[in-house]
C-alpha cells in the first residue's frame, strides 16, 4: 500500500478503506507473489528446517511429486491473472491509475520471480528490467488511451 501515498489524487481515505478490504484483484496479486515464490524457492527450503512450504503441502495432500505440484500451482497463478483482468475490466469507482500500479506490481514481482528460477546473468536480467520498463510505458500509454474513451472524465 505504501506506493500509493506518493499521490494525493489517488490516496485517499476511500482507497485506503477499499485497499484494507482485501478486493479480488488484491487477492490475485498476493496469490501470484505468495505461489510463485513458493514455487521458485521449493528447492532452497527443503535444505533448511522450516514450516512445509505451499509445494510439499500440495505434495502431501494430494499425493503428487514436485512437478506435478508446481504445475497445479501455476495453474492457480493463471487463475489469478484472470481475475486481474477480470477486476480492471470491470468499471470501478476507483481510478485506472490505482489498478494499474497493483497490475504493475503483480507483473514485477512474477518477472523477477520467474526469471529467478532461471539464474539469469547479470546482462540478462538488465534486458528483463529494461523491457519491463517499455512495456509499462507502452501498456501505460494503451491504458490511458482505452480509459479516456470509457471516462469523459479522465
């Protein structure tokens, strides 16, 4: 939530009240944070003592190995993504700039997460930062296009 204070416009007390109520698409971007780091970082716990992560849970419920596990999990993330879509699709009486920093989030932390279970060099994750900085610029631009025609008043 703290990204939203920087912006008087956007961080009101209405947004605040509606951002602590846990919505849809609030859900999904903690959803793809908690699983997508759950998954990537499998390997890493099992070395360690700790509580069962969300894979060995998945394991042991439903008697599954690590792949099929991590699958299925990634199937709840896509899961999450829709609703995402769903929420920003849908008319609220919130700004489209407040959506688009939760979506920018959820992309941000499933890139840097996703493309660290590939150890990238440091040349390719410099690639990985810059194209997420285009394509932000370019989705931002295509947003605030498509948000104009639907709201005279933005």
């Amino acid at each position: 939530m703290c990204f939203f204070c920087w912006n008087g416009e956007i961080a009101t007390e209405e947004v605040f009240k509606w951002i602590t109520s846990f919505p849809k698409i609030v859900q999904a971007s903690a959803i793809i944070a908690r699983i997508m780091n759950d998954i990537t970082s499998n390997e890493l716990e099992q070395t360690r003592e700790h509580v069962a992560s969300t894979v060995q849970c998945y394991m042991k419920e439903y008697g599954t190995n690590v792949h099929v596990a991590c699958k299925k999990l990634q199937v709840l993330v896509d899961d999450a993504w829709k609703d995402i879509n769903e929420e920003c699709l849908n008319q609220t009486a919130f700004p489209i700039a407040l959506l688009q920093r939760i979506v920018n989030f959820s992309r941000m932390i499933e890139n840097f997460i996703s493309t660290s279970m590939d150890t990238p060099t440091p040349l390719q994750r410099r690639r990985n930062i810059s194209l997420c900085y285009l394509y932000i610029l370019f989705h931002f631009d295509c947003m605030t296009m498509l948000a104009s025609s639907m709201n005279p008043l933005f």
